[in-house]
C-alpha cells in the first residue's frame, strides 16, 4: 500500500483532478493509470498473484466500458434516436398509458402577475407556497418570488391516513402557511383560487378537475375515495378550516417543469424531471395527436386549443431498442415490473446505484475488485446508492480519501479498499452515469426533432397568410430551443449535466441543418411550485 500512495504522490493534484473528469467522461484513460500504479508493486516480481489479479481488473474496466458505453458512442446514438423516433410517433396515436395530452394549451405571454397560491403533493413531501409573479419586463431573476412557503414532511404516521383523513391534514397545514398571507378580500364568499402538482395517477376531466385513481407509495388517502373529483376533495378539506379555494389547475411535475421556465424564457417547449424517476413534457401540435388521446372533452377546447403540453410518461419507452449490458437484464429479472419502463430502469436515480452494484459484485467475485471479498451489505439488492456512486464520483482528491471513507462507513467490509480500489470503482460508476446522460440527451434530441417535424405538417394545413401560419413559421425558426429540467440527478450528480448537454450538441450538429440550431438544457428550480402557478395565471387571464 505504501508503494502506490508513494506513486500517487509524485502526481500532481491537477493531474489527478483531469484523471478523475476524465472518467465522467467514459475515457478509457483509468485503464492506463491502473496500469502505472500496479506495476510498482509487482516490478520486484513479489507479487505474481497481485499482478495476475490487477490486470483482470484492468480487462474488466475495460469490457464494462465497451457494454456500457460502446452502444453509445460513433453512429450509436443516432441509431438509437431513430428507433426512438419511430416509437414516439407510434405511441401519439394509440397508446393510453403514455403521451399523454394534458389540458394546458397555452403557454404564458409573460404578462401574467399577481400572487397564487400552489401546491405540491409528492412522495415524502406537502408544500404550500404563496407564488407572486412580477412578468418578464421585471428582469432576469426577479420575474417571480415564493413569498411565503412551508414544507411538511409527510412520514408513514401522515400516509396511514384513511381518505379524508388525509386531505383534512393537508387543509390544516394549507390554513397554517396561509394564515398570515391571505389578504380580506378572500373569504368564504370569493374562492381562493388554487394550483395543484400532483405526483400520482388521476383521470383528469379538465384542467382543474380529476378523478382520484390509487395513489401507491403506501398512501391510504385513496380508501373510500376512488373516482372522486379530486377539486371537491380539496375544496371540502379546506372548507373544514374555514377556508373557501377553488381548484382551478392539476399538473403532473414535468408539465408544471416546462410552464414554469416558459415564464422566463420564451423558448422553452419541454420540461425534463430526472431524479428517481425520468419523465419529460412536450409542447406540440393537437393535429399530431391521436383523437382517442383526448377522451372526451368539450367541443370548445378543440376550437381553442392548436397545441398542448404533452406528457411523455418517458421512462416507458425503449422496448427492444435500448442497449441492454448483462447488469441491465439481471435488474430487470428480478423487477415486479420487468416491462414496464425500460428507459427508467437505464437512467434514472432509483436504478444507476443498482446497475453500478451488479456490475462491482461482478467485479469483485470475478477480477479480484476489494481483494475478492463482498461487503456483505452489498449482497442486498439496491443497497449501493445514487447517492453514495455520485459521492465517490466527485472525490478528485490525490488518493480517494473522502471516497474510501464513504465506501467503508456504509459498506464496512472485513478488506480495507484502497485507492486503486476506489478508482476502479469511481469508473464504474462513471460508465453507469455517462451512459444515463447520453441515453437522456438521445430522448431530449428526438423528441425535438420530432415537434419539428409535427410543427412542419401543421404549418401545411394552414392558409399561407394565416396569422396562425405566421406564429408556427416563426416557431420553426426557433434558433434555441429551451429545455427547461428538475431533478437531483441532473442538478447534483457530479459532470452529469455538462455530459448530457454535450451529447445533445454533438446529436444536433450532426443532424446537418441549413440553419443554426440549438437545444439548451436550463435548470427550473422550484419548478412544481413556480408551474402549477403559472398554471393558474393562465387560467385566471383567459376568464
């Protein structure tokens, strides 16, 4: 041990810090350095077995890149995209389950101001915010501001809560963060009107009204409420703290992501969660979509309506075309849903730890990775975090301290890793997130090259000096396209973002056009809150 960290200490700080961004980066580089730092120790001939043990890492760094990041590389993702392509087209006609079109038809002009009072229900977490929007005249960052906002965690105590139960807490927490906000003129006369993101399934009526489906994540809030108007529930839940609201907006968190940087920035056409999940929304062209998507609706909302933000529900897509490593189809074995979202399963928070876990046991049993032996914490099924892949990655000190600390705090283990150890699996890690970046900007770049060519066979239908045809031209000039995103993968995960944008870059330019073009991804902090706001503004300035 002494041998390597004398060899790493002749290396430069800077040197290693362009070892470590290199491995973000899928380069081939950490089988080099794994090269040089063994061969100190093995150069008496001391250690033969040592030797024998390192180069097997060395051969095993070197498959797990050509499965993981083969696939995406040269004429890879171009492929990829046009197996993508095809199903995203397929699926706006006739699938149920996903490309979904909302009720929101309007982006915001950017005048909308005043204060709005949304909400966010999620997995662990309730939010209450007060929103005031300023427009787009009152300059860059200062367009909107939560004035007053609380968050309430909701533990297994809150999710226990039968039916109305549930929603009666919500109403107490809604009357706790607004007991201070709220001016007079609201009262039990004139509805207080509300914005709702909503992270579970409902059967949306209109674009302030749904039916509660079964919420899962253990919540019991559903029993003897199942086909319920979700507005009434609301409503009712509040009227019980002397409360009168209106719920006049339901959004899903990636249409709320889109309407909230559509605020700012005029360009902006999809909005991309990606954390523990993966899931984007569209602006595009109803003509594209097919009619049984719709369900029923008022005849007035198709004579209004030329384009709705669309629910992708993406992580569903990338049947049969996605480049499944060995690690994949073990994940997928053992899943309750195997076929449900295969894309998830490739990119998003909840599973990066785990494909990252399959592939170091089999490092471990099989190259000698931590002197052969498994942690026996590892032996668990997703018990190698995000989280935890994401912290190794950002360690760019000289010998992996801070990662061979974390490493044996959660995963203690009879073998004390070392740094060679804690790079190798920094590498892992690394082919496992560049990967997810590259499949995500493959999704982003063809779902942009598909609403350009939805855009193109709407302009057709229209009269050459329509003022609609116009507005579309000049849409399909756009030289920048924003992509507004949400999520603690694409926010935090070390060079995830930067790998990501690159991709989408090197997709676009490759695509050849006469013209300039860009796709910028931007982030949308507050996105639920700030979205489901905006929502509401829409809807208040069209009454």
């Amino acid at each position: 041990m002494h041998l390597l960290v004398s060899a790493m200490s002749t290396f430069p700080k800077a040197f290693i810090a362009a070892i470590v961004k290199s491995l973000l980066r899928g380069k081939s580089l950490i089988q080099a350095i794994l090269a040089y730092w063994v061969t100190p120790l093995t150069a008496n001939g001391t250690s033969t077995k040592r030797k024998e043990e390192s180069k097997s890492v060395q051969e095993f760094l070197k498959e797990a890149e050509a499965a993981l990041l083969g696939p995406v590389s040269g004429n890879g993702l171009v492929e990829l995209c046009a197996g993508l392509k095809t199903q995203f087209f397929e699926r706006l006609q006739t699938d149920m389950e996903c490309m979904l079109p909302s009720y929101s038809h309007q982006l915001p002009t950017g005048g909308e101001c005043g204060q709005y009072l949304a909400l966010y229900v999620g997995g662990s977490t309730l939010r209450v915010a007060l929103v005031e929007l300023r427009g787009r005249e009152a300059g860059e960052g200062k367009q909107s501001e939560i004035v007053n906002m609380r968050n309430f965690r909701i533990g297994k105590d809150i999710k226990d809560l039968e039916g109305m139960a549930f929603f009666d807490w919500m109403g107490q927490r809604i009357q706790e963060t607004l007991s201070t906000s709220l001016s007079r003129e609201h009262s039990l006369e004139k509805p207080l009107p509300v914005a709702l993101a909503w992270s579970f399934p409902i059967e949306q009526t209109s674009l302030g009204g749904g039916k509660l489906l079964r919420m899962g994540k253990a919540f019991l809030a559903d029993k003897g409420l199942l086909g319920e108007e979700l507005g009434q529930i609301v409503k009712q839940a509040c009227k019980n703290q002397g409360l009168n609201v209106e719920l006049r907006a339901i959004l899903n968190d990636s249409s709320a992501c889109l309407l909230s940087r559509a605020y700012s920035y005029t360009s902006t056409r999809f909005g991309l969660i990606l954390g523990t999940g993966v899931n984007m929304a569209a602006y595009l062209p109803v003509m594209g979509i097919g009619k049984p998507k719709f369900g029923v609706r008022p005849d007035g909302w198709f004579n209004q309506a030329s384009h709705v933000i669309v629910n992708t529900e993406l992580g569903m897509f990338g049947h049969n075309i996605l480049p499944m490593t060995r690690w994949d189809h073990a994940l997928t074995r053992a899943h309750p849903r195997p076929d449900f979202q295969p894309l998830e399963h490739m990119v998003s928070g909840m599973y990066l730890g785990e494909v990252a876990r399959l592939a170091l046991l089999e490092a471990i049993e099989t190259a000698g990775l931590l002197g052969g032996v498994v942690p026996p914490s590892l032996e668990a099924p997703y018990s190698l975090g995000t989280d935890t892949i994401s912290m190794i990655e950002s360690d760019s000190t000289p010998q992996l301290k801070e990662a061979i600390g974390l490493f044996s705090e959660r995963h203690p283990s009879s073998y004390t890793p070392t740094t060679s150890d804690l790079l190798a699996i920094q590498s892992i890690a690394s082919f496992v997130s560049v990967r997810s970046s590259a499949l995500v900007a493959s999704c982003v770049f063809t779902l942009w090259d598909c609403r350009l060519e939805a855009e193109q066979a709407y302009i057709s239908t229209l009269p050459e000096s329509s003022p609609e045809r116009q507005r579309a031209e000049a849409d399909m000039r756009l030289e920048n396209t924003t992509v507004a995103f949400n999520g603690s993968v694409i926010e935090n995960y070390p060079g995830y973002l930067s790998s990501c944008q690159r991709y989408v870059n090197e997709l676009v330019d490759g695509k050849g056009l006469a013209e300039p073009r860009s796709i910028n991804l931007v982030p949308a902090k507050e996105s639920s809150l700030m979205g489901a706001a905006v929502a509401l503004a829409c809807v208040e300035r069209d009454d």
